[in-house]
C-alpha cells in the first residue's frame, strides 16, 4: 500500500516511516526539507524503494498522488509563538484535510492528550471527557481536530489519535523531558512530590497504534487516547533499580513542595533569575489524572507489547546504550 507520512522528518514520523518501510509500505515522506537531507535521516533505508520524497510546506495549498490511500498528519508544531502554532498545528491540519478528502485518502490524525486541559475536576480522562485547553498548544491542537472532524462531516474518511507524552530515543537531547527526568534521578537531585500520576506513552506502541487504526476498518471520525500511566514513585523506583541506586528517591508531601515553590519562585524573582521549580511544573508532577487506553483496546486489535514498567527499564537501557545517561 502507499501511504504518506506529514513530519517525516519529526520524532515520531521518522519512527513511523521506518516502521511502515520495513512492513512492506511504499512510503511518501512529506517534509519541508530537500530530498537528500531526509534520506540521511534514514540510513538503514537510504537504498530501499520504499521510500520517496515529496518537499512541500504543508502550511499552504498542496495535492497529493492520485496513489496516496493514507496520510499519517504528525508534523505539528509546539515550542513556538501563537502565530506560528495556528500556522503549523491549524492551518497544515486543514490543508492535510483538504487534500486528502480531494484525493479520497484517509486521514490519521495525531492530536494530543493535552487537549483536554488542565482545569478539568476529572481524574479518570477517556475520549467522553469535555475538552477545556489551557494554553496556545493545546488550543491550536484542538482547533485542528475540530478542523478534521468538520472534513468528516464532508466525507472525510479520518481517524485521530491522543497520546499522552510521547518518550523514547531520538529526540533532541537538549529538549527530551524524560531523558532529563532519567539524569535528574540517576543524579539523585530529583525529589518526588505527592502522589503525581506519570502520563506517557513510548513511541513504539504510538507507531504500533498508528498503523493498527490506519489499516483496520473502523468507525468514522473516531477519537481514540494511548496512554500508559505510572506514579512517580513507582516509575523513580524502577529506574533507581536500572541504575543499582540502593537509596529510595527522596520524597515529600505536596504541601511542602508548595512552600517550597512558593519561596524558590520568591528567590528567583528578586534575584532576577529563571526559577527551578515552578507552579506548573508542581502541579504537573503532583497531577492525579489518568488517560484511560480502554477504547483503543476495546475496540481495535491493538495491546501493548510490554506493561509500562517493562517498558521504563527496556527505555532507561536503551538511553544508556545510546550513550546519553
């Protein structure tokens, strides 16, 4: 089959692409950038057939190969200013959508679970839950699945996927959250707060998901969440073992993390300097809320290949073959 994929060049489109070469898929790799700088990016797939490159900018009018039966939509945008997360997350999603419902492709759209908000008094998240986004990010991410979900309405054939927070190897060091996370409890600087729910997802089960809902006959217009949560304090505990740390991870309640803010926040401001610690860093480490997985596993073939605790220790050994920890 002939698929494209938008953000091939992206964490999670390299991974895609790779994933549905090695299946037997012809892969269009949809990216701004020219044609020999994307194949570097595919080392194990530069003399393989299977790959082709389309450089366009999604952010404007484009059409698609009369041969594309479905478009994977992962480019997206997040560490930007307003104008450009309307641009990449809104604007791209609706000409992807536009383009596919002209060319009668499906169209498997990578949201994200944040659109849901922050504000919401639900622990238990599924696809049900009533979507109030907080912040530019999450605004523009949900303006773009109602964007596809107005297509579905024209004939758009589309499903979309939320995961959580998506880790794995391959992200910019520099800007991989969960690497950090590993350095700062490796380094024993890390101190759990609370009873915090980790909400996250490896980019495998993301790329297994993807493909499971773009090849099964599904509803229409579907929303499904993937997700494996695990508490702080379990997932500090696994990775304490990776790395034979004896110690438990220091831990305190949320009270005393909120004084603690509260004076670090205070320090920082009359010194005149970038605060360590914030109040929605806090919250998000001391959050309670679980994305719940239960319809993406009711209603569609896909299970996880490992439970999430297997799945940190095969994560913390790969970061350290990889030679980042």
């Amino acid at each position: 089959m002939k698929v494209a994929v938008t953000g091939a060049t992206g964490f999670l489109g390299k991974h895609l692409v790779e994933s549905l070469v090695e299946k037997g898929h012809h892969v269009l790799a949809i990216s701004r950038r020219r044609r020999e700088d994307v194949l570097e990016l595919f080392p194990s797939l530069n003399n393989s057939s299977g790959v082709e490159t389309l450089q366009i900018d999604i952010s404007s009018n484009f059409s698609l190969p009369k041969d594309i039966q479905i478009v994977f939509h992962c480019a997206g945008v997040i560490d930007k200013d307003d104008k450009s997360l309307r641009l990449g997350n809104v604007t791209a999603t609706e000409h992807v959508a536009k383009a596919c419902l002209d060319n009668d492709s499906i169209m498997i759209h990578v949201s994200s679970a944040g659109v849901v908000g922050s504000d919401t008094d639900h622990t238990d998240i599924d696809e049900r839950t009533p979507c109030s986004p907080n912040n530019a990010y999450e605004k523009s991410k949900y303006e773009a699945e109602e964007i596809v979900q107005s297509y579905v309405e024209k004939g758009l054939n589309a499903r979309i996927l939320r995961p959580t927070i998506i880790v794995g190897v391959g992200r910019d060091p520099h800007k991989d959250s969960f690497l950090h996370l590993l350095k700062s409890i490796k380094s024993r600087k890390y101190i759990n707060i609370g009873n915090g729910t980790y909400n996250i997802i490896p980019i495998r089960e993301v790329v297994r998901a993807l493909e499971i809902i773009a090849f099964t006959n599904l509803p229409n217009g579907e929303v499904y969440i993937i997700n494996s949560p695990i508490s702080f304090k379990r997932f500090c505990a696994i990775v304490n073992q990776q790395f034979c740390i004896h110690n438990r991870t220091m831990a305190i309640p949320f009270w005393i993390g909120f004084v603690l803010t509260s004076l670090i926040q205070g320090f920082s401001l009359l010194l005149r300097k970038k605060s360590p610690l914030t109040f929605s860093r806090l919250f998000a480490l001391t959050n309670q809320r679980n994305f719940s997985s239960n319809k993406l596993l009711s209603m569609t073939s896909y299970q996880p290949d490992f439970e999430v605790e297997q799945w940190v220790a095969v994560l913390c050994q790969k970061y350290m073959d990889e030679g980042l920890l």
